[in-house]
C-alpha cells in the first residue's frame, strides 16, 4: 500500500501546481493545449473544446501545456501560429503572465491552508491543565520506577539542597530548575485519599539537556470550530513556510546537507505517516505542498520562480534574455537540480542501510 499512498501524494500536489497555471491561463485567455498529469505515454485521454486532458504512464509530474512556451509544441497544431500570438503566453501582458507563473505556487500554499485547516477542524486540540496532578508516566521512567501514578496530587518536593517547593501548578514544578545531578527528590503525594512519599532518581535527559523523572501534566481535548480550525490553519501555514524557508538558507550555506531526502526518503514517509492514519497522511500532503511551492518559487530558470525572473528582466530592460544565455541558464540549473537529486537520493539509501 505504501507506493500506492506514494503515487496518490504526487499526483494530487502536482495536480494541484498545474491547475494554477491552468485556471489562470484559462482566465486570460491564453490556449492550453494539453493538462496533463504524470509524465510518459498517455493512459488516459478526453478532448475538450480546446484542451486534451490527459494522465500518463509515470505518476512522476505533470505538465500545462501553454501556446507560446518555447520548450514545448502544441500537439495537433503546426505552430503557434494558427493559434494566434495573442493567445499564448507571450502574448498577454508582462503582469498576466507573471500572474500565471506564479499561480502554482499560489495553489500549493492554498491548498496546504486548506489541508492544515481540515486537520484542526478534524481532530481538534488538547490544552493543559495546571494543576500539580500526574496526567501521564512514561515507561520504566524513574517516576514510574519509584510507584507514582497517574492522578497523583503532588503535595511538595523536596530538592536536593534542602528547598522544598509547594506547586499550585504544575508549571511550578518546571520552574524551579535546581536539579543538576541524580540525586533522589523527595515527592509527597496524595494518591487514592492517602498520603504517601516517594524517593526519585531523575535520569540526564540529552535531548532536553535537562534532569527528568518522567512525568507530564493532565491535558483536556477540545473540539474546535470552523473559524478557529482556519485561523489555526493559517498560523500553521506561516510557521512551517519560516521553518522550509530556513531549511532553504541553511541549504544554500552548506548546512544540514545530511537532512535532505529524495523520492525514497518521501516515499518512506508518506508510508509511515499514512499507517498512522489519516489525519497524519493529510498533513504530510499539506507539508510537501507547501515545500513544492517554496521549491518552484526559487529563481532558477526551470523553475517558475526563474520564470518570473526573467519576465522582470524584460520589462526592465525592455528586451528579452539573449537565447542562447536562457538556454545556458536553464541546462546549469537542470544539471544541479539533477545533481541534487541523485545526492538527496544518495542520502536516502545510506539512511537505509543504517
């Protein structure tokens, strides 16, 4: 099931891109001569009264295929010109033809709001209550060693230094950072109506950097509504594009090289996000959608932020970017994209192997 969960991911994201680019040429009357989703030969077809719609053979792609793009031909028509040039995408004006450039990328953000939005709506969210109460134990934690259980009222605990704390909350009890090594804490509880006291050995945590014993507080599970889920939907939308946008520097500056993947990397999520359930799987798709469209706004000439780029260069210095040089640009930026791949895939297999 994991290709199948794999393949349906990919195609639904780039069907998402293309239809961008389609909904905003067919606003401005640009001709369309093929939406195609997936690359390869074709599996299935329909005519419109002006677009083929197609999907192919390999579930890697998709393309909107426009008059006037000089890498493609427009099937069944001799040349643009029987088309007419001012229905191709060179034909509208410099601000419309940016606008379906960019459309795509609209549409991913889109449609990971929409996604991330769903999830909220969904599943709703647990807000802690603070009071000094065991709500969880973790395994075989010192906590859970020393006999606490969950619903113990934790009366006071005593510090290795002498202190005593008296939480009213349970975010007192993280306050007071006095622990530095393993020392035993004192921990006076009321646990079934009876008091009772307990010796616990905290264990150095790495991940936190911190001593630990165990413990989490009480959380409370609210449903939320349809303006809220939006909202959260939205905030969620900004703060993983700062997160993707960071992962973007640091990329270019060299770092966390080891922390990209390729296609199997994403393959082997999407197949673990999707046996954890659905609400997991829908938002792997939000997050993926995302990072294509900050991916496709990057300023390389395949790319449609490139695109826009070199529009801008037109419409600043009033002539188009010499053939030959847009030609250079876009192989250099294929090479390296190509080039990227194999490396992120590279990373991959040596995460397989261990």
């Amino acid at each position: 099931m994991g290709i199948i969960y794999f393949i349906v991911l990919l195609s639904v994201i780039v069907f998402i891109h293309e239809l961008g680019h389609f909904l905003a040429a067919k606003a401005f009357n640009v001709y369309v001569g093929e939406f195609a989703i997936g690359m390869g030969p074709k599996l299935l077809k329909y005519q419109g009264k002006e677009t083929l719609y197609t999907i192919r053979a390999i579930p890697l792609g998709g393309f909107c295929q426009m008059a006037g793009e000089a890498e493609t031909a427009i099937e069944g028509k001799c040349d643009d010109s029987e088309i007419g040039f001012e229905r191709s995408i060179k034909g509208v004006n410099k601000l419309k033809q940016i606008i379906i450039m960019l459309a795509g990328i609209f549409m991913n953000f889109l449609f990971a709001w929409i996604l991330f939005s769903y999830v909220f709506i969904s599943t709703g969210y647990d807000q802690m209550i603070d009071i000094p109460q065991v709500g969880s134990i973790v395994e075989n934690s010192p906590a859970d060693i020393a006999g606490l259980k969950v619903n113990d009222e934790i009366i006071s605990v005593e510090y290795s230094d002498g202190t005593i704390l008296y939480p009213e909350t349970f975010t007192d009890l993280s306050k007071y950072d006095n622990i530095k090594d393993e020392d035993s804490l004192i921990y006076t509880v009321m646990s079934d109506g009876t008091s009772k006291t307990v010796n616990i050995a905290p264990k150095y945590d790495e991940v936190s950097g911190r001593f630990l014993i165990g413990i989490s507080p009480s959380y409370e599970h609210f449903k939320m509504g349809f303006i809220d889920g939006v909202k959260s939907g939205a905030s969620q939308l900004i703060y993983t594009t700062e997160l993707m946008f960071d992962a973007f520097k640091d990329l270019f500056k060299g770092k966390n090289l080891d922390q990209l993947s390729g296609p199997v990397g994403i393959y082997t999520i999407t197949k673990q996000q999707a046996e954890q359930g659905l609400d997991d799987y829908i938002w792997l798709i939000a997050v993926l959608s995302l990072n294509i469209g900050i991916f496709n706004a990057l300023p390389l000439p395949i790319l449609d932020g490139g695109r826009v780029v070199l529009v801008l260069y037109e419409v600043i210095f009033r002539r188009p970017v010499n053939q030959k040089i847009e030609q250079g640009l876009m192989v250099g930026a294929m090479v390296m994209l190509l080039g990227l791949m194999i490396f992120a895939t590279g990373q991959d297999i040596l995460r397989m192997l261990g």
